[in-house]
C-alpha cells in the first residue's frame, strides 16, 4: 500500500482542528461551569486534549512540508553519480510555485524550472495506447492500460522546456537542433559492495561531464554516466513522444543515462505533477561526506 504523507497531515490537521475547535464552540464552557461548581479541577477529555496538543504540531510539519522544503530519499540509481542510493534530500516546495497540500494544485506562481533544475515530481504514467488513443497507465508493458498509475515521486534532470525540439540517440543529445557538450572524466569508481555501484562497474560504466545551457546563455556543468553495454535507451523522438516539448511539459532524463526510466519512455513530465526543485544532500547512512552536499 502506498501512502500520500502530505494526504495524512492534511487529514490529521482538519481532524484535531475540528475536535478542538468543536469543543471550544459548544462544550467547554458547559463542561467547565459544572466542574467549578463542584468545585473539581478542571481538565480536558483526553481526546480533546490529545487534539489540543498535537493540532499546532502537526500544522506547523505541514506547512512546513507543504511551502517550504520536504525531505525525500532516493530509492535507485538513475540519478547516479549525481544522486546515489540511500541519499536524503531537502526539495525547495516553492521554488515553482505554491501548491495546496494532497491536491498540489498551484494557487500561487513563483517561477517555472529551467533546464538543468533536477527536478522531484508525482509520476505521471506510462503512455500507452487504447483504442487508437493514447492514455497515461500504470502498467509499463501497457498489457493493461487502465491500471492505475502508483502514487510515487520520481527525480529527474530536466532536459527540454516546453518549446524545444529534443533529440536523443544513445549518447548523443541534441537540444534545438544544436548537440550537448560533455566531457570525459574517466571510469565510474563506486563501492563494488553495493548492487547499483557493482552493476555500473561490471558494465563498464564511465562519467561524463556535461554542459547544459540555459535560455539565458548560464551554463550548468553537471555529472552524467553512460553505460552503452548495459542497456540501449529509447531514442527520442519516438512512437508515444513527440520532438517538439508541448506547452506545460517538460522532458526529464536520469543523469545515469543508460539505466533510467524517465521521458524517453514515458514521455513529457506535466507541469502539475511537479513537486518542488531538488538542492541539497542532508544524510546519507553510507557517505558521511555526501551530507551537505548541493545539488547541480
């Protein structure tokens, strides 16, 4: 089973507020005139009180949550090296806008990603086809194309802006019409102990630095590795996605290019589903050098 934290703090939120709130507007001050008039101690019902107690509590972990930065940990390796498993990360809630807690509709704008941001967002499904139409499933085979898509955040790079033309074929990346720069930094070095570092070795995995430019001309340098022997990714464009971004999407890749499951697969991310901007390493178990890390 799947959970929607936020869903939960919103829930518990409205629950103690309204018990609390209930009993201040129609049961306190009966309930407290009788015990004074007997002349006993006045309490709270212990339901009323555990609302009491908890309701500033957990308001304040949801607004937090919810408008500012949410942590997340990263369950796989397709953002390696950027990201490795096991890293916690803090994600920036407002740094595309404000949205409202479980329905993450957008009630207050504050900017839209840029390319290079590395972006955490609600997955939005897989394209697949039913009856000449294209629709968004859980199931990646498309076997079934009405199963329900998982309520799961997945991170990614953002590669293409609504707009652009992308084109994608094995290593090479074209954006516009013009092709991406990287840079070889060497082989993949990781902890052959670990299952996603051991596959990246066994495959011959190297590091590439790669160079991203911006609408306005910045330059973001950022690690990416390919791993041609491990896997050949879907070129782009393809069947289910087009070459031209459509407007409110945009095209996210893994920066673990041959082993990342992301817009090539199954195609633009909507603006909607974004939940906030990626920036900082706060923990990891494995790396104690990883804390405090920023993320580019």
């Amino acid at each position: 089973m799947e959970f929607d934290f936020s869903a939960i703090l919103l829930g518990l939120t409205v629950l103690f507020g309204v018990v609390w709130g209930l009993d201040r507007l129609l049961l306190y001050k009966k309930r407290k005139a009788r015990l004074d008039a007997e002349g006993k101690e006045y309490r709270d019902p212990a339901p009323v009180d555990w609302a009491r107690s908890l309701f500033p509590v957990v308001l304040v972990v949801l607004v937090l949550r919810s408008f500012v930065a949410e942590p997340f940990r990263i369950p796989s390796g397709s953002m390696m090296p950027t990201l490795d498993v096991g890293d916690f990360i803090l994600v920036n809630k407002f740094a595309y806008g404000l949205r409202l807690p479980a329905f993450n509709n957008k009630f207050l704008d504050l900017g839209e990603p840029k390319r290079g941001d590395v972006v955490v967002f609600r997955f939005p499904g897989y394209w697949c086809e039913d009856g000449g139409k294209l629709v968004r499933s859980g199931d990646q085979s498309c076997m079934d194309p009405h199963a329900p898509v998982p309520n799961q955040n997945w991170i990614k790079r953002v590669i293409g802006l609504p707009g652009d033309t992308i084109e994608s074929h094995g290593d090479e990346l074209l954006i516009n019409g013009k092709p991406v720069q990287a840079d070889e930094v060497g082989p993949y070095e990781g902890d052959p102990r670990r299952d996603e570092s051991k596959l990246m070795i066994d495959y011959g995995a190297t590091v590439w630095n790669e160079h991203l430019i911006r609408e306005d001309g910045q330059v973001v340098n950022h690690l990416t590795a390919r791993m041609s022997a491990y896997s050949t990714p879907f070129p782009l464009p393809n069947a289910k996605v087009p070459s031209k971004v459509p407007s409110g999407c945009y095209i996210v890749m893994g920066d673990n290019r041959y082993n990342s499951t992301d817009s090539r697969w199954w195609g633009c991310l909507p603006e909607q589903n974004l939940a906030g901007k990626a920036f900082l390493i706060w923990l990891n178990f494995y790396s104690l050098k990883r804390i405090g890390t920023l993320i580019h």
